[in-house]
C-alpha cells in the first residue's frame, strides 16, 4: 500500500501542475480578449468622434474645397452691413452689449458662398478654430427664413436632421429661393449627382463626373472669398 502511495504521489503533482498551466493560460486568454476589446472599443469611439467632426466641418457629401469642373459661383457675401450698424448703435446699452459684440464677430469673420452646386459657410476668427461647412443641394430638405424687410436669417435642413444657419444675410428670400430649386433640381438628377459613395475627397476627385480642379480654386468674383 505504501509502494502504490509513493507511485501515485507523482502522477498527482503532475495532474496538479497540468491544471494549473490550464487555468493559467486561460486566465491569460481572457486577459488578452479583455485587452484586445478595450482597444477596439477605444478604436472605434475614436473614428466615431473623427466621423462626427468631419460631418460638422464638411457637410454630408465630402466635397473639395477647390472648385470642382463645371461650377460656377452664383453669389459670395457677408451677413448685413444693417444689421451690423444697428446692433453697434443699440451698444450702447449694456444688455444690448453681447449681441453687439456677436454681430460685429459675424460681419467680420463670417463668409458665405452658393454656386451652381454647393452652399460654403466659412468662419476664420483670429483666435480659435477655423470650420468651413460645404453642403451639397442634394443634401438639403429644406430652408426656411426668419427676419425683417431688409436682411434675415437662413435656416437649412439637411437628410440627417442637421442645421446649418445663415444669419443676418441680405437678399435672403431670393437666396432662400436659390437653394430650394437647386435641391429640387438635385432631386430630378438635373445637376452632377454628389451622393455619398461617389462623393469627393478634398485629396482625391469628386462623384458624378466633377473633379477638383488642380490649378485652385477660382474665386475672383466672390466678396473675401
């Protein structure tokens, strides 16, 4: 019985040892996929908060910001010059202060642009960062405005649900007018197509047959544009 015992004893150490590599390997399994999803995780929040500024800088459709073939600016402006004078000489008063401040901010910093194809909304304050939003009409739902007989603000909707806002703009009902029939045209395929997919890279060519143009942007008739 005590030969057998001391026979035994060894394959019972090894049983324990062999045990012990398994737990041990996987416990380090389980460590490794714990890791490994962690850092996918922490992958992927990071391409979706990339994905979301880039939403917000560029629009919907990725669209260069040098012309692409066949576009042709239709008009290029700054909010109000009305809106400015009043909102200075309502300064002084104090509660009128901030929105003063605001309104010499956008008539100073603030640009706008529609062409034949897109909407550019383009803010550069010295201090601060610089965003440039460029719509396509295929993107837009709808534009509404809200003002007075002499400038207004411009509210667009676009597919997602986002909002992009022109303020203090004049000649806003016929700009309002421009960019639903340039989405309704869109719409009926009688402009280059820039759907997501076959949109454009500011690095690569645009959808539809319009490529970015290599020689720059071409400007000349847009107001600080």
């Amino acid at each position: 019985g005590a030969l057998a015992a001391r026979r035994a004893a060894p394959r019972a150490a090894q049983e324990e040892d062999d045990d012990f590599e398994a737990r041990l390997a996987a416990i380090s399994a389980k460590t490794g996929s714990k890791r490994n999803l962690k850092e996918a995780r922490k992958q992927a929040q990071k391409e979706a908060q990339e994905a979301m500024q880039g939403a917000k800088a560029r629009g919907l459709t990725e669209l260069p910001e040098e012309d692409m073939e066949g576009e042709e600016e239709y008009a290029a402006f700054r909010p109000s010059v009305g809106d400015l004078i009043s909102n200075v000489a309502l300064g002084a008063t104090i509660l009128w202060l901030p929105l003063s401040l605001a309104s010499i901010g956008r008539f100073t910093w603030v640009r706008y642009r529609l062409t034949n194809k897109r909407l550019t909304v383009r803010s550069e304050p010295p201090v601060g960062e610089k965003e440039r939003t460029d719509v396509a009409f295929e993107d837009v739902t709808d534009c509404i405005t809200v003002g007075n007989l002499l400038w207004g603000d411009l509210l667009v909707t676009l597919k997602n649900g986002d909002k992009v806002e022109l303020r203090s703009v004049d000649n806003f009902v016929e700009f309002k007018k421009y960019i639903l029939k340039k989405a309704e045209e869109a719409k009926a395929g009688k402009v280059d197509a820039l759907a997501p997919g076959a949109g454009s890279s500011s690095k690569g060519s645009s959808s539809g047959g319009a490529k970015a143009v290599s020689t720059g942007p071409s400007r000349t008739k847009g107001k600080g544009f």
